[in-house]
C-alpha cells in the first residue's frame, strides 16, 4: 500500500521476500504446517513470539508497577497536607505543564534519534527523581513545592519519552501483530494500575508512603536492563524525518483515521481520564474511606481496564464503529459510577469503567501507530500523548474545582458528558472511501 507515500510496514521491520514460480509447488507442501503455525500466532499474545518484545514487555512489567506504586502514593500525601481536592488537582496539574506547552515538538526529536538510546536516557532520569524524592522523604523534606518540582522535571522528561515508547513498539513486531503488541502494553500500564495501587494501599496503611517512593527508584533498573539487550527488527537506523510540529498537523488534518482519534482522545482526556484527581476525593470525602479504600477503587479500575486491553488485542485493525461504541459505553459507566450508593458498587462499575476506558484508548492508539508512516509516527504518537496526557493541567484543575463545588459526583458526571459528544463526533463522520487500501480502515 502506498498512498502519499504512507506504509504501515515499519522502517525497522525486515522486506518481505517473493519466492521464485518453480518454488511454489514445494512449498505447498509445507502450507499445513504455515497454517498451523499461523493459528498459534493468532490472538492477544501473538505478539509475545517476537523476541524484541518480549524483552520489552518483562521489562517494563516492573517499571510500570513501581511508577503507578509512586502516583498512588503522591496522590494521598499531597491529599493528606493540603486537605482539598483543588489543590490536589493543582498538584497534579504541574507534572503536566510541560507536556502542555511543549508536547507536541518532543515527537520530532523522536523521529531524528535512535529510539533505544533516547529511551534508556529517559528511564535513567526518571529513576535518578525518583531516588531524589524517596530521600527527601525519609528525611522529612518531602513537602507541596518539592513534589511540584520533581514533578515538572519529569514533566520535561515526558515530552520526548512518551512518543518515543509509542513509536519504539513498532519496531519491535511485524505489522501484522502491531495491535497485539500495543494491547499488551496496555496490559502491562493497566496491570501496573493493579499492583501499583493495591501495594500502595497497603504500604499506606502499615509503613507510610516514604518505602513507594524508594521501591519506584529501583524498579526502572529492570526497565533498563531491557532496553540495553534488545536489539530491533531489522535495521536501527532513522529515516530522514522532513519538517516540524505543523507538518505533523497537516499529516494528520488531511487523514480522517489520523485526526478523529485525536479529537476524540482530546475531549475525553480533558475531562474523563481525571481519576488521580477523582478517585482519592472518592474514597476520602464521598465514601469516608482511608488509603485502603483509594486502593481498593484504583484496583477495581484497573482490573477491567486490563481486561478492556486484552479484548483490543484480538483485532488487527480497528474501525470507526467500535471507537465510538466503546466512547459510548464509558461514558455511560461513568454517568452510573457517579450514583454509586457505596464502596461495593463503585468498584463493580469501576471495573467497567476502567474496560471501556481502556477499550477505547488502546483502539485509538492503535488507529494512529497503524495509519502513520514511519517518519511521521514520533510526531503523531507525540500529538497522541499531548491530548492523552499533555491535557492534565487543565483537566486536573478543572476537575478539582468541579469536585470541590459539586462534588466527585458531578465531575463524574461532566467526564461522562465529554465522552457521549466524542461518540456523537464519531457518528457523524464518514470515512471517504478506500483511504488506505491494504488496511481496514475506520468504515
């Protein structure tokens, strides 16, 4: 396929090979074994065969886990020294502020640079803060501006780390199981989401939240030690990326399967994906409960946003109906979660909450690595984490403010609303017809 000199075969991945006419009649009959060997690269997992991802994938299990281990524990400390929501949100809005104002440019040094080396570069930084903010805890030095600053640092460190992590999966698997491979990462954030939290809770609860911080610090070193010993399909070299940022945007403003998910990851990142903010004020003020509530809900999310990835894992190329379908179905879970009458049922519907969540991101991010070219794929990947994540600032602040003047209830309530205009949006746009011949679209 080649349409505006866009493939969806990543530069990294090695050319596929004709075999001669006089080779066919032999090959048939080994086409029983290719069929059976392809049924077992069929499903979720199939992207595990590769040995790049793999390594990757173990990797980051123990990264991830210690990174959502360390949110947890911010998030209730900062809530415990301030006592309200809305400075919570502020808190949580200046690790994002980088993100915000310069996002989008980090996609363009990740399309300049060898990935790998970029990547271990970023994992060291983030390791070296988190060591920093684990010994200002243990010696009592651990207040609001300290964890503001770390936090922006890393803020800075995001802006060319998060492309590069996208767009580094590619070249770590063949097209063909492009969609397992990002689901499987999803399952390993989202599965982080489970241990990292319930651990929390527990560390809470007994010991403080000082040990989160020091355990996050060592758990990079696995992360590392993966990216050192992997070696990519193919070979590691960059195709000459041409432009900026805004050639990025015009890339993505003339390709529907490019811009839609964008606008609607914008929408609902804004406003829904603010469960940092939400859930702590759930467990604390709504449902009176302690750290161990917070962990209790922040695993129930989990817990389905994981299954929410695995089930995107089983399609190979996503389409238009189920993005808006699974926009629809979270902002139903979470119009139902903001009625919750208790801590039993929140967690039911926040598992649910958490699989269409989950369900919808894990599509959308696939639409983009699918339909981007190779040397646009830092800079598209880069506009996805700026309207995923480049957008907590203001969600966070506008969430806090909403949950200190109406409650979580209602900052429920408008995340649900964002969610049933972006599937509105995707109702109403049509894609044009065969936009990328050997993909199935968004129709």
């Amino acid at each position: 396929m080649d349409r505006d000199a866009l493939t969806v075969v990543p530069e990294a991945n090695a050319p596929l090979e004709t075999a001669p006419a006089g080779e066919l009649a032999g090959k048939e009959a080994g086409n029983e074994a290719g069929n059976e060997a392809a049924a077992k690269r069929r499903g979720t997992f199939r992207a595990l065969h590769s040995v790049p991802f793999r390594l990757y994938f173990y990797g980051q299990v123990a990264s991830a886990s210690g990174t959502f281990l360390q949110q947890t524990a911010i998030g209730w400390l900062v809530l415990k020294l301030t006592g309200n929501a809305a400075s919570l949100g502020l808190v949580l809005a200046a690790g994002g502020v980088p993100s915000l104002l310069f996002g989008p440019w980090g996609g363009t040094i990740a399309d300049r640079v060898d990935l790998r080396r970029l990547l271990i570069g970023t994992q060291l930084a983030f390791g070296l803060f988190a060591g920093l903010l684990w010994g200002l805890a243990v010696t009592g030095h651990a207040s609001v501006p300290v964890i503001i600053a770390i936090s922006v640092a890393s803020g800075f460190v995001s802006i060319v780390d998060s492309p590069a992590r996208q767009a580094f999966i590619s070249s770590l698997v063949t097209p063909d199981d492009l969609s397992s491979a990002i689901s499987l990462n999803g399952v390993v954030v989202n599965s982080a989401r489970v241990v990292g939290p319930a651990v929390a809770g527990a560390l809470i609860v007994t010991v403080g939240t000082t040990p989160c911080f020091g355990i996050n610090a060592l758990s990079y070193a696995a992360v590392i030690v993966a990216l050192v010993a992997i070696r990519p399909l193919g070979a590691a070299k960059k195709k000459s990326a041409s432009g900026g940022v805004f050639d990025g945007l015009k890339y993505a403003r003339g390709r529907q399967q490019l811009w839609l998910p964008l606008i609607m990851m914008a929408l609902v990142g804004l406003l829904s994906f603010n469960f940092s903010v939400i859930l702590p004020v759930l467990a604390r003020t709504t449902f009176h409960g302690s750290g161990g509530t917070y962990g209790l809900l922040s695993t129930a999310l989990s817990v389905g946003s994981v299954a929410g990835s695995l089930g995107v894992g089983l399609i190979r190329h996503p389409r238009r109906p189920y993005l808006m379908v699974a926009a629809l179905a979270f902002g139903i879970c979470l119009a139902a979660t903001a009625f919750a009458p208790d801590v039993a049922v929140a967690c039911v519907l926040l598992l649910l909450t958490g699989l269409s969540a989950f369900s919808f991101v894990t599509l959308a991010s696939t639409t983009l690595q699918l339909h981007s070219a190779p040397s646009y794929r830092g800079r598209i990947m880069a506009l996805w984490v700026f309207v995923y994540i480049g957008t907590t600032p203001i969600g966070s602040i506008l969430t806090g403010a909403i949950s200190s003047a109406g409650g979580t209830r209602a900052a429920l309530l408008t995340g649900a609303g964002a969610c049933l205009v972006a599937a509105g949006i995707a109702s109403l746009v049509h894609t044009p017809p065969d936009p990328d011949a050997l993909l199935t679209d968004l129709r």
